[in-house]
C-alpha cells in the first residue's frame, strides 16, 4: 500500500519513472503492461492528468462507469493507449452516453457481441448502437424483423455477407429475404426475370458453353 501511493502519485511523475524503471528491471510487470505504463508516463510528463486509479483492474471498474468514461477516454488519447479504430469508437459511444442512452450492461467487444447476440437484449444494444452512430435505422428495422440473425444463423452484415456470396448458399439467403420481407416487389421481379434469362441462356447455349460451365462450377450448380 504504502509502495503504490508513492510509485502512482501523478504530481510526483519522476516516482513513476523510479518505480516503472525498478519494476521492469525486477520482471514485476507484463511487456504489454510495461509498454502502456510508459506512454502513461509520457502523458503524465506533459501534464496530462490520470483517472485517480491504480492498476488494470482497478481502472478498468473506474473506466466502466458512465460519469467516468469521457475523463477516461481523454487521458487514453493522449496517452496513446487506444488504437485510433477503437478510440473513435469509444468518442461514437460517448456520443450516445452524453445523449443519455445508457450503454449496453457489458464490456468489451467479445462480452458485447455476445450479450448483444440473445435475443432479450437485442432492443437494448440497437438503441444504443443508433444513438452512437454504429447501426442505422434502417439496419436496426432489418435487425428486428429477422431476430438479428441471418441467413444459416449468421450474425453482423460482414458475416452475412461472406455466406450470401457463397454460390451454394444464394438459395437459402433468396429464401430468407423473401420470408422476412427484406425485398421490394421491385428486387424480386428482377430477380424472376434475372432466373427467366439465366434458364433461356442455358438451354440456348452451345455444348461448349455448357462443358464449361459444369467444368468451372459443377453439374449440380448448373442443374439447380
């Protein structure tokens, strides 16, 4: 106790250099911790003032409060302690928290994607991710309508769209447009028309063509 009030003390930083100097000397602390404990210093130097909080843990609790987050989030930009996709997250979510959306009850993107992910809390994060900027309404009506999962259970537009543009999954992501809604009558006339010329073209086209074709995707592909 009596080491950490003179080794975290923020107007004394020539004690932090002491003790960051003597506890990598010793191995007392991680590479990654060792590293973010510099830059800390660095910011300190040009008197950047710290959340009061000493160590990971405790800071991580002190961060994680909404009245705290901005302090935390400005000492973490000067600092350098986030990476600048994150940090510009982090300023989208205190966007929504100054709004007064309470942000989701989780931490981190992993505990995040995975609380945001049962379908109790799915209003919840969409609230918040469209007062932060992060989802729009539109999006957010998609959401609702399909439960926030995708075709095959995919979740999030990046993986839905990497099994949409797997050719063998085009059917099951067509169906699941059709039966949530998600297709104007416009999108799916073009696509009956879209069918009509493929099937013309095929039964159309010269025995090479279609060699080709069974070759390059598959017989199955080109009967379905």
């Amino acid at each position: 106790n009596e080491c950490e009030a003179y080794c975290q003390n923020p107007d004394r930083p020539e004690r932090m250099e002491e003790c960051i100097t003597f506890a990598e000397a010793a191995g007392f602390i991680p590479p990654d911790e060792l590293a973010e404990a510099k830059k800390v210093l660095q910011a300190v130097k040009r008197g950047v003032k710290p959340p009061p909080c000493a160590g990971k843990r405790q800071c991580d609790d002190y961060c994680n409060r909404l009245e705290n987050f901005e302090a935390c989030i400005t000492f973490a930009e000067a600092a350098e302690l986030i990476p600048p996709e994150e940090l510009a997250q982090a300023k989208q979510a205190l966007v929504a928290i100054r709004k007064g959306v309470t942000p989701p009850k989780c931490r981190g993107q992993e505990e995040c994607d995975q609380y945001c992910q049962e379908p109790e809390h799915l209003e919840e994060c969409m609230n918040f991710a469209i007062a932060a900027g992060f989802m729009t309404e539109k999006d957010a009506e998609m959401a609702r309508k399909t439960g926030g999962k995708g075709p095959g259970g995919c979740r999030g537009r990046e993986a839905c769209e990497g099994f949409c543009e797997d050719p063998a999954n085009q059917e099951a992501c067509f169906e699941f447009a059709k039966e949530h809604d998600l297709l104007s009558e416009e999108d799916l006339e073009q696509m009956e028309e879209g069918k009509e010329q493929s099937r013309e073209a095929l039964e159309e086209a010269p025995e090479e063509v279609l060699a080709c074709f069974n070759e390059k995707l598959g017989s199955e592909m080109v009967e379905r």
